[in-house]
C-alpha cells in the first residue's frame, strides 16, 4: 500500500511525518514538510525557542518584547523561526513569517568579492521576489562563478521562500565547473560554514554538494537520499512550486553518473526525473529534447505511451518521438510516427503543424520540419494565408541549407499559385519569411526562384543557365545584395560580365553608404530604438556587400563594428563581421567570431557554411605557413 494516499488527510499526514522524520535521522535530510507537533531540536538555543513561543502570549508588551528580541538576534533566529512557520499556534506563525523576511541578514562580509558584493547589496529590504530571483540570475553570470557561491549558500540558508532558496543552491551545483576550482577542499569547508548548522533542505543540498566537492566519488550516490527526501515530498503535495527546481537537480545528478561512467544508475535516476513530469505539451516536449540527447530511448517511448493523448494532439511531440526512432535506427516506425504527425487532423491543423515546424528548424531537425511544412502544403486544398507561408519557409530553408533545387521547385509552385489575383491578395499579408521579400509581391518571389535556379545550376556546372537565372534574379530585384554577390561571384565571367557585375555592385554600394548616412543623422537626432535599429541594420548592410565583393573592406569592417555595437550578440550581424575579418585577412578572427555565430544561432545553414569556409581557410594558412 501507498502510505501517502490514505484517504483520512490527518492519518496521511501523520503517516508523512513519520516517513519525513526518518528520512531525516537516517540521512540528515529535512524537507518543508515539518513534524506534527513543531518540537524544537536539541540543538536550537532555548532560549530563542522561548521568545519564539511568546510571540503568541495572551500579554501584547511580552509579544512586543519577543519580536524585538528576535529582530535584535538577527541571523542567530532564522533557524527557529523557519521551524515555527508551521506552529500550531496561528500568531507564533504569522510573526514568524513576518519576521524571517523582516530580520536582518548580513548578505555579503569582507571576503565578499566586490562584484557579488554590488549584486547582493539589496538582496531583501522587502524585495519582491522575482527581484530575488533575478539576482540569483545575475550571480549565476559571475566571473569566476567561484566568486559567487558563498552568496548562494547564503541565499540557500537564509532565503525565507524554499523555491528560492532551493533555486540558490541548484545554481550553485549545476553551474560550478570543478576544473575552475583552485581549490575544491577549501571552497567546500567555506560552503560548510556558510549553512552550518541549518537543516533546512536547501541547506542540506549544500552540505551535500560540498562533500561532494571534497570527495566526488565518495560521496557521489548521497545525492540518492537527497533526492529521495525530495520525490517523497512532491508525491505528498505534486503541486509544490520547486518541482521544476528538484527535476533539475535530478537531471544534473544523471549527467554526473552518466559522464562517470555508471549509465544504469544514470537511468534510474532519469527515470526519477520523468516520473515528476507534468501532463503538459511544453513541459513534455523539454524533457523529450532532454532524453533525446541522452539516448534514453526507452523512456521516450514509456513517456509517448503514458501521455498518448497529449502526444495525439501534439504534432511536435510525434516528431520527437519520430527522431528517436530514427536515431536509433528504426528509419520505418520513425516515417510511420511522422506521418501520425502529418496527418493530424483538427481546425487548427494547419497553424499546429506551422508551429511545430517552427520549432523543430530551430532545434536543428529540419528533415522533420520540411516534412512538417509539406503536410501544411498537401492539406491545404485552397491556397491560404499558412500553406503560403509554409511554402515561403519551406523554400528558404532549403536555401539557407544549399538545397538549391527543392528550393527552386518550392519557389516556382508558389509562382505558379501568385497568378491568381486572390492569392497575391494574400501576400500581401505574409509578413514573409528571413529571406524572401514578400512585401514586393510576386517579384520578391521570382527573384528568390531565380536565384536558387542559378545557384543549382552552379553546382552543376551549367555556366549558361546559371548567368541566364542570374540577369532573371537581378531585373527583379537590384537591390538584393545576395543576388549581386551571387553576380559578382558567378562562374566563367567574361570581360563583359565583369565589367557589368561592378558596375552593378558599385552602383548598390553607393546607395547603401547613403543610406547609412542617413541612418547616422537621424541617429544623432533621435537615438531611440528604432532609430538604433535602422543604422545597425544600414551598417551591416553596406559591410555584407563591401566584404563579399569590390568594396572597401577596412570601411566595412569598422561599419560591421558599429553595428553590432549597436545589437551586440546579433548572429546576422556576427556572421556580417566574420566575412569582414576573412576580407581583411584575420582568419583567426573570422573563425572565432564565426564560432560565436553559430553558438548564437546554430540553426542557421548560411552561418555554419560560411564557418566552414574560414576554418579551411585558417588550415590552409597555417599548412603554407609551416612549410615555409
């Protein structure tokens, strides 16, 4: 029988008292669920347990006088207050609640980095709790994060709300790279001083977790009764708001084992990980991506099976099914769950199916989102505003994957369907996709068809159809300044093609220095963000054609620059900048801030292709380099 679902509530409680306290005498553990009857421990000082008890006296000057007494002790009562929080008595609770966020708590001390100093100088004064959070944010950013982990134990110990707390010290632990560690032994004894002798249970996690630093594989499988006491809770009470926090902490610990070695205890401890899940799309597909780079197929599988009617009504959730299957090898069950995911059917299908698509593209499982986007195309008997858009983001990912073909055909069914004047109507309220520009209707459309045509016919060494596509792209778009790169660099130019290709280019790169120009004055006349954004998006305009064809590439590093000044971590304006340093010659530099590009954005075909470029180029330098 299950002790924890008796149906009488007190019996249950006492029963879960009982499980709590031996938990606790066996393994040091605590959680917020406290004993029945409140008895204070052994070890609280007496008489900080008397003026806690009369924070509920009959007599108002003797709860004055315990309220002061306490606000006075400072730190030195947090410990039995947080214990009184479940008095029976209902006034020793409120004043306890109260005063556990209203005494006063020394946050930093001398040997407080001054960076986590500024960071922890409000910590409480009655601040809001996601200002609290926010904080525990910002010391996760900290570096050396070494800096910062005796702040967080602080929090962990004494941060009135268990969420936070608990969030304070899984920051701690799953942020903190063992290498950077001068000295592990040392930190450990200071986080042991920060919580003793707190038994609270974000305490316990960091007491925990410096044994753990002074002896990892010692200490490694403690965490089993950490974790216990933690599940123990959430089948008391699953609505507890640190479920996402103890999942977490459940996660690290299975990559602990997993990269140690110990893969069956690495998938116990997945498996206590997924049996908190919530009966959610978005939380289930999380953990799906999580269990997919860890190979955990069984449990994808258990999981599909278990919330198979969430899955029946979530496209995006069979396709992850899908991949696994792929991944493992099983190419017919994983083409038979796409098409349980293609042919999802409901009003919203098509807007499912888009969303869907969507996502998968950024989580770099494009073959599925192309698969995604099709079926949008095929149930869609009439042409609308999704299967237009699906079309539209289904041709540019090919192109932005180098699939000049499917591209091209994408593009020309689209044409095809633009003939119709209902459907240009529609376009009109596309928005477009990255890459198209469908606010120029049709010819936006055929100006990206002729351009993969081009490409297409690049690879395949067809010289006269490729210039033939070429000219197409360029009389419907003369502003694209990827057609004109694509006419700069078109393959067996004569004299008069090159003549007419810088001609062209220069004629744009005049047009882009006066619009960034312009963008500069109004700019200085008003720097808002609007105004921000336009001169970013003028400066990295002109450096992309000035560093991929006859511009000024020292002029279009400085403009990179500059733009990314103005949207620093924009992975289009880095990848603008990594092409400017390959212009000027800073191979290293050009793959370092390629790198940086594709971290930001590694979904990103165009991004990841141009990294490549560098990287054989920055080999090849350094090949003729050493044989000189």
């Amino acid at each position: 029988m299950n002790v924890f679902y008796f149906n009488n509530g007190r019996n249950r409680r006492m029963v879960f008292h009982a499980v709590r306290l031996l938990i606790m005498l066996t393994y040091l553990v605590v959680t917020n669920a406290r004993a029945a009857d409140n008895s204070p421990t052994a070890d609280q000082p007496s008489e900080i347990r008397q003026w806690v008890e009369r924070l509920g006296s009959d007599e108002f000057a003797e709860r004055q006088q315990a309220e002061r007494e306490l606000t006075e002790l400072g730190s030195a009562a947090f410990d039995v207050l947080f214990n009184a929080v479940d008095h029976p008595d209902t006034e020793v609770r409120l004043k306890s609640q109260y005063l556990l966020r209203s005494i006063p708590i020394p946050w930093s001390d001398a040997k407080t980095a001054e960076s986590v100093a500024i960071i922890m100088a409000d910590y409480g004064d009655e601040m809001l709790a996601v200002k609290r959070e926010s904080t525990i944010y910002e010391l996760s950013q900290v570096k050396p994060f070494v800096d910062a982990l005796p702040a967080l134990a602080r929090i962990a110990r004494f941060e009135p709300e268990d969420r936070l707390a608990k969030l304070a010290a899984l920051t701690m632990i799953t942020n903190t790279n063992m290498d950077e560690l001068p000295d592990a032994s040392a930190m450990a004894e200071q986080l042991l001083a920060e919580v003793a002798p707190s038994q609270r249970p974000s305490a316990v996690w960091v007491h925990t977790y410096a044994n753990y630093l002074q002896s990892p594989t010692a200490n490694l499988h403690a965490w089993n009764e950490v974790i216990d006491a933690e599940l123990a809770v959430l089948q008391e009470w699953p609505d507890r708001d640190t479920r996402q926090i103890v999942r977490d902490l459940v996660r690290w610990y299975a990559d602990v084992l997993d990269n140690a070695g110990q893969r069956q205890e690495a998938l116990v401890a997945m498996r206590k990980s997924v049996g908190i899940q919530k009966n959610d799309a978005d939380d289930l597909m999380e953990t799906l991506q999580w269990l997919l780079e860890r190979d955990a197929w069984e449990m994808i599988d258990e999981l599909a099976m278990k919330y198979a009617s969430v899955f029946d009504y979530t496209p995006l959730l069979r396709y992850l099914h899908a991949e696994s299957y792929l991944r493992r090898g099983n190419d017919e069950l994983a083409q038979q769950t796409a098409k349980a995911a293609a042919d999802f059917d409901s009003p919203n299908a098509a807007y499912t199916l888009s969303e869907a698509a969507i996502t998968l593209q950024s989580m770099q499982l494009r073959h599925w989102a192309k698969s995604a986007y099709r079926a949008i195309i095929d149930n869609e008997q009439d042409a609308s505003w999704l299967s237009l858009r699906a079309e539209i983001l289904l041709a540019e990912l090919c192109f932005d994957w180098r699939e000049f073909q499917e591209a091209g055909d994408t593009y020309q069914i689209l044409v095809d369907k633009l003939e119709r004047p209902e459907v240009l109507a529609l376009m009109e309220d596309l928005g477009g996709g990255t890459i198209t520009d469908t606010s120029r209707g049709k010819e936006g459309v055929l100006s990206m068809l002729h351009l993969s045509r081009a490409l297409q016919y690049r690879e395949g060494a067809d010289v006269q159809r490729e210039h033939q596509h070429l000219r197409l792209a360029y009389q419907h778009d003369a502003e694209n300044a990827d057609i004109l790169i694509a006419v700069y660099r078109a393959t067996q130019p004569d004299d008069d093609w090159k003549a007419w290709a810088t001609d062209i280019v220069s004629v744009q790169l005049k047009i882009f220095d006066e619009q960034l120009k312009a963008a500069k004055i109004r700019f200085q006349a008003a720097a808002n963000d609007e105004n921000r954004a336009l001169l970013a998006q003028a400066n990295n305009q002109y450096a992309w054609l000035a560093s991929n064809t006859i511009g000024d590439y020292q002029k279009a590093l400085a403009a990179s620059l500059d733009s990314l000044r103005l949207r620093p971590d924009s992975s289009a304006y880095l990848d603008t900048l990594g092409r400017c340093y390959y212009a000027v010659g800073q191979l290293e530099e050009a793959v370092q801030t390629q790198q940086r590009a594709v971290e930001l954005d590694p979904a990103v075909g165009a991004i990841r292709h141009q990294l490549e470029v560098f990287e054989a180029a920055l080999e090849a330098a350094k090949k003729n380099s050493a044989t000189e």
